[in-house]
C-alpha cells in the first residue's frame, strides 16, 4: 500500500491534514490530560498557575471503602458483560452475514436498537421492570443492563468485519469436506479474530463507563463511574480526577498487556510453522 | 444448499434474541404500560388513564425542550462529522501503516476514561477563572463566560461523540478500493473533486452510521447539558430527570421517555435506509 503513488500529491494539503490529525488529537487528549495534572494540583478549585504538587487526592480516595467497593463492581461488571456481549454478538453477526429468513428486519432491529434508546431512558425502563421480577439493586442487575447495551457495539464491529470476508469462503470450505463446525472454526473465526477481541475490549470499555443505567439499577451495589456522578452531584472536588487517573492507568495497563500477549502469541505459532 | 434451521444456526442466532427479548423488549413495553398509570397521594398503581399523555403534551415547555433537543443533537451530529472527516481522511490515506496503527490505537483511549471525569475536566478549562480565560487574559483579552452556554454542551456533546465518529469514519475510508481512487486520479479527477465524489460516496454507509452515532449520543446525554449548559435551556433528559424526582411522577417520565424513543426509531431508521439504499446486501 505504500507505494501507491497518486498524481494529486501536495505538500501543502498534506501538511495541513497532518496539523489537523495533530489538533484532533489535542481536542480529545486535553480533558484527559487535564484530569491527570490536576490529581496532583493542590488547588481546591483548579486552574492555572498550577499550585503545589500533592497526593491529597489520592489519599482521601484511596481511604474511602466506599471507592474500593465500587471498583471491585466495576471490573466484575465489566468482564463478565465483555464476554456475554462479545459471544452473543458474534453470534447474531453470523446470523446476518449468512442466513435470509422471515422477520430478518425485525431480528436485526433487536440486535442493534438498544444504544438507540438513550441510556437515562433505559435505566428507567430497566429500573421499574428489573424491580417487578426482583432482581433489582444487585451487581446482576447491571449486568444484564450492560449487556443489553454492550452487545450491538460487539454485533456491528464483526458484522463489519465479516463484510469483508470473501462470500465463497466458506462454501469452498464446505466443498472441501468441511462441517459447518469446522469450517466456522477454521474460517471464520481465525478470520474475525481482530474483530472479536476489538469487540471485547470496546464493550469491556463501554460497561467501565457506563454509569446512567448503573445509578438507575445498582442500588447498594454501585460502581465506580455511579460514585463520580456522585461527586459531580455533590460539591465538586478535585478527587474526581484522581480517580479518574487511578482508573484510567489500570484499564490502560490491561489494554497493553492483552496487546502484548495477543502479539507473543502469534509470533510464538508464526516460528513453529 | 443446507437447511436454514438447524441446531448450528440456532446456536447463533437465539442468545442476542432471547436476551433483547426479555431485557430490551419487556423493559419498554413495561415503559408503555407505566406511561398510562395514575400517582395519587405519591403512590403508582396500576391503571388505563391517558392523562399522562394529555398534560405532558399539553405543555408548553414540553415542545420547548423537545426543539431544542432536536436542534442540539442535529448541530452535534453535523459539527462532529465534518470536524471528524479531515482527521479521519488524513489517518486513512496520509498516514503510513504504523502510524495508522498508533492512530486508531490513540483513538481508542479515550472510551478507556470516563466520559463524566472528561466533562469535570472541561470545567477547569472553560470556567470564568479557568485555563482559557486566564491565557487569553495574558493576550489582555476576555475574560468570556464560557461555562453555562450551549457552546460548552457542544464541547461536551464533542467530547462524547468525535473519537467514536473519527474511529467509525476511519474504518469505512480504510476499506475503501483504493484503485478506485487511482482511476479517479488518472482520469484527471482533481484531488478535491475525488473526494466528494468517489471517497464520500463509497464510504456513505459508514458515514451516514457514523453521523448517526453522534445524534443518539447527543439526543440522550444529560451529563452535558447540566454540567456544561447550566441546565438552560432545558432539554428533554433533563426533563425526565426533573419529572422523576418531582414526587413519584414516573408515569409522566414514562410519557417523556416514550416520545424520544419514537423519535430516535424515526431517525434511526431513515438514516440506517439512506446508508444502505442502492445496495444488494
């Protein structure tokens, strides 16, 4: 690819995307950036000059067993929703890519509608309906939220994923002696296999963030982004940003690590062949 | 040509549906009854009553909030995709095949932070005392009041939507047939030409997806509006928020909440039928 030469090269217009792609990056990293300084700033109300370095923040978050309990929530909510979502998506990815059937529309409007409907909206539907079959106020409750939510982003990513498959793929497979099975565990999935891990970690990441239908359904059980709405509510205070950067630094170190494993791993098979 | 229905492909087909069914469906249909209970004395029961619908539709701050809701989520929409296709453009076909990997791999970050910390973060810049005012106050310029505008929502509704629509963008320009491209250039197609002509429509479906993404987002938010506008002028989330907490009124949040869902399926729904017409699959 990078040595298709095009006849409309200039210098000029390439130098400008490239500031443009340079102040994107400004536009989305500044809050993020932002949040990290001013965890250690020790303003009550924070601006600049910066003010004295500090961990004060730090300290009156990690103190609070309310913060700990949330995070542990948090995680186990979000991993237990990155996987349900990511099988269940895959599956209905599949369904669309190969099978024609009565009431298609209405399955794929099942599959990808529930982001449509605005979150404060669901966590009220949620809330009223999760709390007449009882199982309203617990971690399972945002679970199965999450998941509801989750699942169509995990759904779109392989669909589109899958649109680039060769459609003779796997009839050639089939042609070949190939069960359904088989050809699905040596066709497609190797295939989607960047797709359904993107797929994991998005909806892993949207459930980290999720917070309006998890204050609406949680009850006791709240998770971190809820106590935050919390903060936000009450008077607001510069630990807001400490947690944010704790969190931040533990779901960015999760990222990188599952990168290094995926990479070692298939050097490791690429040397055995 | 095998069967269509089999244990295999019911193996993939039923989770999503039994699930959406049960915790999607339900849920909402739930909504359409409890919009059409009665409260007396600040207690729900069960009931047929259609005055829900006829107070709240018979307001006039009703409407109020619904256009400006409307308006908000279509500018947020716009602005975020055209501020977003440059970026998009330039990651796609100016960056080399490394860079575009750090890229998309930057893009992603910020769904690993909280949008509400980010919303708290954009306080520090846009506040009368905060980063931007005081640099601009060493230009001898301002201070402006930028905190509590609908400029801030838009900053806020930005921060939500853009590196969503950027990644959504990149992804359909990548997967472009890039010797569609060349024809366009050897036929002497100019550089601008060539992308309105043969990248926007061959990446239309992405786009249009894209562009929508940001309208749901933005429609729904009530993070935004409160933390960043002040909470003026009102819109319809933040009217159910109001609407719950003003004594047990959940029959009329129901009615709120109704209302925007049949929008977001008209919209949705038009816009899911442009990015697909023409095509066979």
């Amino acid at each position: 690819m990078s040595g298709a030469a095009d006849m409309n090269r200039n210098r000029a217009v390439n130098w400008a995307l490239l500031a443009y792609i340079f102040l994107a990056y400004a536009f989305v990293f500044a809050p993020i950036a932002a949040s990290f300084v001013f965890s250690f700033n020790s303003d009550r109300f924070p601006s600049i000059p910066l003010g004295e370095f500090t961990l004060d923040w730090y300290r009156a978050v990690a103190t609070d067993p309310l913060v700990w309990d949330g995070a542990r929530n948090t995680l186990v909510v979000g991993v237990v929703v990155g996987i349900i979502s990511t099988v269940m998506g895959f599956g209905a990815a599949y369904t669309d890519y190969r099978y024609r059937f009565a009431g298609k529309q209405v399955y794929l409007a099942l599959a990808l509608l529930p982001p449509t409907i605005p979150v404060i909206i669901l966590g009220l539907a949620m809330l009223a309906y999760l709390s007449r079959i009882n199982l309203s106020g617990n971690a399972l409750s945002v679970i199965i939220s999450h998941v509801v939510v989750c699942a169509p982003f995990a759904m779109a990513i392989v669909r589109l994923r899958l649109s680039q498959m060769d459609p003779a793929l796997e009839p050639a497979a089939w042609n070949l002696g190939a069960s359904e099975w088989m050809a699905m565990r040596h066709v497609i999935v190797p295939f989607c296999a960047p797709a359904i891990f993107g797929a994991l970690f998005i909806t892993m990441a949207v459930s980290f963030d999720e917070f309006a239908v998890a204050w609406f359904v949680s009850g006791l059980n709240e998770t971190l982004p809820v106590k935050v709405l919390g903060f936000l509510q009450g008077q607001v205070s510069p630990r807001i940003n400490a947690i944010g950067t704790f969190v931040f630094i533990l779901s960015m170190t999760l990222v990188i690590l599952a990168q290094l494993l995926l990479s070692g791993r298939s050097a490791k098979t690429a040397d055995k062949e | 040509m095998r069967r269509s229905i089999s244990l295999y492909s019911l193996t993939f087909s039923l989770p999503l549906l039994i699930w959406q069914v049960l915790f999607f469906v339900f849920p909402l249909l739930f909504l359409i009854a409890l919009s059409f209970w009665t409260v007396r004395n600040f207690v729900m029961s069960p009931d047929f009553d259609p005055v829900n619908w006829t107070t709240m539709y018979g307001r006039a701050v009703f409407w109020q909030a619904y256009g400006t809701t409307l308006a908000l989520a279509a500018a947020a929409a716009a602005l975020t995709s055209i501020l977003a296709f440059p970026a998009a453009y330039a990651i796609a076909f100016k960056l080399s095949d490394t860079a575009r990997r750090w890229a998309i791999f930057l893009m992603v970050i910020p769904f690993f932070t909280s949008y509400l910390v980010r919303v708290y973060s954009w306080q520090i810049f846009l506040s009368d005392n905060g980063i931007i005012n005081v640099i601009l106050g060493w230009l001898g310029l301002g201070p402006f009041t930028m905190l509590n505008t609908v400029g801030a929502t838009m900053v806020g509704y930005l921060t939500l939507g853009f590196p969503l629509v950027v990644l959504l963008q990149l992804f359909s320009l990548i997967f472009i047939d890039r010797t569609l491209i060349e024809a366009a250039h050897n036929l002497r197609c100019g550089r601008l030409r060539t992308v309105f002509e043969v990248v926007i429509p061959s990446a239309r479906t992405g786009l249009v997806i894209a562009a929508l993404f940001s309208f749901i987002l933005s429609f729904g938010d009530f993070v935004s509006p409160v933390y960043l506008g002040g909470g003026e002028p009102t819109t319809l989330s933040i009217l159910i928020t109001d609407t719950t907490k003003s004594g047990q009124q959940w029959p009329r949040a129901a009615v709120v909440a109704l209302t925007m869902i049949g929008t977001l399926m008209i919209v949705a729904f038009g816009a899911i039928k442009f990015a697909y017409r023409g095509k066979s699959t």
